[in-house]
C-alpha cells in the first residue's frame, strides 16, 4: 500500500493575485512637432511648415480586452513667428509684430493595445488661442473639431510604470491643420481590479 504526504502552506492573497482584469492607466506624452497649413496663419506668413510643442495627457480605463476608453487633454503650440511690417502711411515706420496658435484639446479617447503596442484616435473639439501683436494686441478664441490619431510602444520598468516613444498626427479643418508629434510617453497604471 502507497501512503502520500501532502502539505499546504499558507500564503498572503494579496500577494498571490496579479493584476486585475480592469485598469485605469494614466499617460503623459510630450515632445516637438512640425504642421503645414493649407491655409496662411497670418497675412504676413509664409507657406512653409513651421515648428512647434505639443504636450498631451490621457486618462483610459483599459478592460481585459484589447480596447480601452478614455479622455485626452492637453496643449499644442502649432506656431509662433515674428514679423516686421511697413505702415501703408508712413513708408519710414517699421512696426514689429508677433503671432501664436495655441490649443488645448478636450477629446474623448478610444484606443487598441496588444503586446506593448497601442495604436488609436481622439476625436473631440480644441480650443483654438489666437494671439496677434503689433500696434495693438489682439486675442481670439474659437472651438474647432480634431482628431487625434495615435501609436506607440511601451516597456514595463515596474508593475505600474511603463515608457516609450509614441507618434501623434493632428488633423483639423481650421487653417488645414496637419501636424506631426514625435514624443515620449510615460504611462502609469493607477488602479488595478
């Protein structure tokens, strides 16, 4: 007859339980930019493409499945230039100027994930700053549509913390807006369940 030992030994659950089938991660994105406009930023702008920042922070609840739900937010200087002009009346007075495009994106966040890769969109409208200095100072604001489109990868240095390079593509109809951001992004889980 065959007699066999069995023994159990008791462990904490807390650590024995990995990470829940739900999260909410929260994410910071930031870095250069460059955007064409189909349209001039100003009277005086050339059609180049011009250079600027974005910086974007998303938070996206993230079930076990491959897609997650979320809103982004964040700021976007699309472009700031400098410039002189000659009063029309006064061919002698040179009068230095400045314009700024400036956003701050309120969208709503849809995105797929799947083995540290993560592509998706925003869509939602930006608050469109208009800054124009000359003679006087004059200062506009207007909502516009965006969409947002985004990819990524990312590694895990931690249970929670993960970072990686991510490319974004601005695309409006104000101006004929399309810009690309080349960043780094630093994501953190927050709640795991």
């Amino acid at each position: 007859m065959w007699v066999g030992a069995v023994r159990s030994q008791k462990t904490d659950s807390v650590h024995q339980r990995g990470k829940g089938i739900y999260t909410v991660e929260a994410s910071i994105s930031g870095g250069p930019m460059v955007s064409y406009f189909r349209e001039p930023r100003s009277p005086v702008s050339a059609h180049a493409a011009v250079i600027g920042g974005s910086v974007l922070a998303r938070i996206m609840w993230h079930p076990s499945r491959l897609i997650s739900f979320g809103l982004a937010s964040g700021y976007t200087m699309f472009s700031q230039e400098d410039f002189t002009f000659i009063r029309p009346l006064l061919i002698d007075t040179v009068v230095p100027g400045s314009a700024k495009i400036t956003a701050i994106p309120l969208q709503i966040a849809a995105s797929m994930q799947k083995g540290g890769f993560e592509g998706g969109v925003a869509v939602g409208p930006y608050i469109m700053m208009i800054d124009i200095v000359d003679e006087d100072i004059t200062h506009a604001t207007r909502l516009e549509l965006g969409i947002t489109s985004f990819a990524s990868y990312k590694w895990q240095l931690n249970d929670r913390l993960f970072i990686g390079p991510q490319l974004r593509c601005i695309s409006m109809g104000y101006h004929g807006i399309l810009s690309f951001v080349a960043e780094c992004r630093i994501q953190y889980d927050i709640i795991q369940y």
